[in-house]
C-alpha cells in the first residue's frame, strides 16, 4: 500500500501544472468522487479547460484513480499511489540498456563507474513529457547526479510541455529554436534546453548558435546572459522580439534578410 503524497509534495513530479492542479483538487475530495464537469468549475481558468481531460491522464502513471459511475457520468477518486518506476526504465529492453551504457562514462559529466564511483543510469535525451521515444538514438548514459539535475531543470518547464512538444516536432532548426523560444515567452532559456530542441534524434545540428542567430535576419532579437551554476558557466537566451515565419524557403528568407541587413550597416 502506498499512501496518498500531500499535493505539496509533487514539486518533482514530471506532470504539468494543470495535472498537479487537478490532483489538489481529487486530493481534496478524495472521499466525494468529482466529476470533470465538477473539477472544471472548481480549477476555472487553470489552462485551456478543454486539455484538462488529458491532464487527467497524466496522472495514470503515478496513481491509481477509481472510475465511478455517476448517472451518465463518471467521477474520479484517488485510491493510492502507484509504486514509482525509475523513468528510465520505461520502455527500454534489456539489450538497448546494454548497449548505451557499453562505454560506462555519463556523456554529461564525462565521470565512470571504475574511476569516480558514479552510478549511471540510461536517460531520454528529449524527455518523454515532450514528445521524446525510448529509441536508442533519444537515449544517453548519465550519472545519477547529472540525470537529477536534468530532470529538475526539465520540470520548471513543464507548465510549457505542450508549446515545447510542438516545437520539437518542426521542420526545420529555426522554427524549433524560435517556438522554444517563443514558448517561454519572454522567460531565460538555458543553452543545453536549447541544443535539445534544435537537435532532435534523426536531425543533430552542429552550430545551433548559428542558427539562432540567424533569426535577426528574419526580424527577431533576443537577449542573453551568463550564469555559473554548480561550477559550470551556462548560456541563457530570452527572446525579446519575434516576426511570423516566411512562406516559402526559410533559408531563402534568411539570405534576403542578411543582406538587407549588410546595407543597412
């Protein structure tokens, strides 16, 4: 039996915002079954009202909820909390596990079992929140401390999953940096959140600091900073402004844009 955690424990849990919200409330009501009808008139405007049965099911994966009929509808009760799966271990076979830890070194950190005594753990370089899959190209070997930190720093986005989601599923390198970009809305982006984005399995980008800069020949600017975090110096990016894509060929766009610019100079 796993007892129900109090909502202000689920800081770290991987769900958004809204999903959270939604747990408070069945929390709170955990002994009279709410219906979605109910949970909606009670959040009011916690998201888009019509995403929150999506919400819901994010919750599936940590904790068990009773379906309860109610006439035509159905409530929903938390029963209890679910025994936590290792999030890398979701998905992923025995034999793929093998072959990305082979090298035994965290490929951020660069530590080893033998020399450092870490623990390495197979990690989803895109998180499985923002679309990522458990093939081998999205997985990585990282250290227990590394991965945690990881995780923490993926869940202050959460509340921007789906915008992030979206994102990474564009075509090309500009638009996914841009929609990040735009996503946080004016909020500083980490570098490494960043080369994620624009590098997605099947499509890595050597010079994305490249890419992002382009987008001032397209009408965009963006501010950035420097910030030293755990004796590491880490780039952040925040946009400042943003113009619709162009019809057509991006690039095409970027080289009218560049010597537009040239003459402008």
């Amino acid at each position: 039996m796993h007892p129900l955690p109090d909502p202000d424990e689920l800081v770290d849990l991987p769900v958004s915002y809204q999903a959270k919200a939604i747990y408070a409330l069945l929390y709170e009501h955990r002994d009279s079954p709410l219906t979605m009808q109910q949970i909606r008139e009670r959040l009011g405007d916690v998201g888009q009202q019509e995403q929150l049965d999506r919400r819901r099911r994010e919750l599936n994966r940590y904790f068990e909820i009773e379906h309860v009929r109610r006439g035509v509808e159905t409530a929903y009760r938390l029963v209890r909390e679910k025994p936590r799966v290792p999030e890398s271990d979701l998905g992923i076979s025995e034999r793929d596990r093998a072959f990305v830890l082979r090298h035994g070194r965290c490929a951020m950190c660069g530590r080893t079992p033998l020399e450092d005594g870490i623990r390495l753990q197979v990690d989803h370089k895109i998180p499985r929140e923002w679309g990522g899959t458990s093939a081998l190209e999205n997985l990585q070997p990282l250290c227990e401390e590394c991965n945690r930190g990881k995780k923490n720093l993926f869940a202050s986005y959460s509340e921007h999953s789906d915008a992030i989601r979206e994102a990474i599923g564009r075509d090309t390198v500009h638009e996914r940096i841009g929609e990040l970009l735009k996503a946080l809305d004016g909020e500083w982006v980490r570098s490494d959140v960043i080369d994620m984005v624009a590098s997605p399995p099947g499509d890595y980008q050597e010079d994305w600091q490249r890419r992002i800069r382009e987008l001032r020949d397209l009408g965009w600017d963006y501010e950035t900073r420097k910030q030293r975090e755990s004796g590491r110096v880490w780039s952040y990016y925040r946009v400042t402004r943003w113009e619709p894509w162009p019809s057509g060929n991006i690039r095409a766009a970027i080289g009218r844009g560049n010597i537009a610019r040239r003459r402008q100079a």
